[in-house]
C-alpha cells in the first residue's frame, strides 16, 4: 500500500492509502465535492471497518461499515439533532439501541427497519 492523494474529476479528493491497483485501501478521507466527508477505513475502494461520515446538512455516523453500508454498532446523527446510538444492520436501525430526540424524549430498546419495535 502506498500514501496518494487523487483528485477525481467528479470534484472530489481522496487523501489516504491505494493498493498495487490503485484502489482505496486502508485508512483514508474521502472528501466529496457535495461536501460530504468520510473519514476512515476502506476496503476495495468500499468503507470497510469504523468510519465516521459528515454530511453538510448535520447528519452524521460514527461507527462500523461493511461495503460501505452501516453494519454493526455506531452513532448517528440526524439533520433535527436526534441521536441515535446502537445496532446497525443493512444500513438501517436494526436491533437495540437508544434514540434522544431534540425534545428530551428518550427510548431504550428494540428496533427494525428504523422504527421502534417494542
């Protein structure tokens, strides 16, 4: 593996670690012209193991990523300041976790498909 930094012609820049083939590989920032930012590890060119994305609208995910879906345990955060920290599977809210609502409302326990299940 080998440090670069590409710049992609879609506006994007890429700063972290390539394999032989050039793709992302290992640890890197990924940072879109939409303003999106992911900052973490890859995997053939996928978000592979924790990462954190930002989005420009405040949504953020801090956590574990499987071809570059939310997979397994992580944080994230809404664009109405909600937080949301548990399990993930498929890219969803899947399993136990715990959701804060901006109003001080709070819920522990189960979830499917991002909605309380319980």
């Amino acid at each position: 593996m080998i440090y670069k930094e590409i710049k992609f012609t879609t506006g994007g820049i890429y700063k972290g670690y390539v394999n032989h083939d050039g793709q992302l590989e290992g640890v890197g920032i990924n940072t879109y012209l939409s303003g999106k930012k992911e900052m973490g590890e890859y995997h053939l060119n996928k978000l592979n193991g924790y990462a954190k994305v930002e989005k420009p609208n405040n949504i953020s995910y801090w956590g574990e990523f499987k071809e570059n879906k939310k997979e397994g345990y992580g944080t994230y955060v809404s664009a109405s300041g909600s937080i949301y920290t548990g399990q993930f599977i498929n890219d969803k809210i899947n399993g136990y976790g715990i959701k804060r609502w901006v109003d001080g409302n709070v819920y522990h326990g189960e979830f499917k498909d991002r909605k309380r299940d319980g």
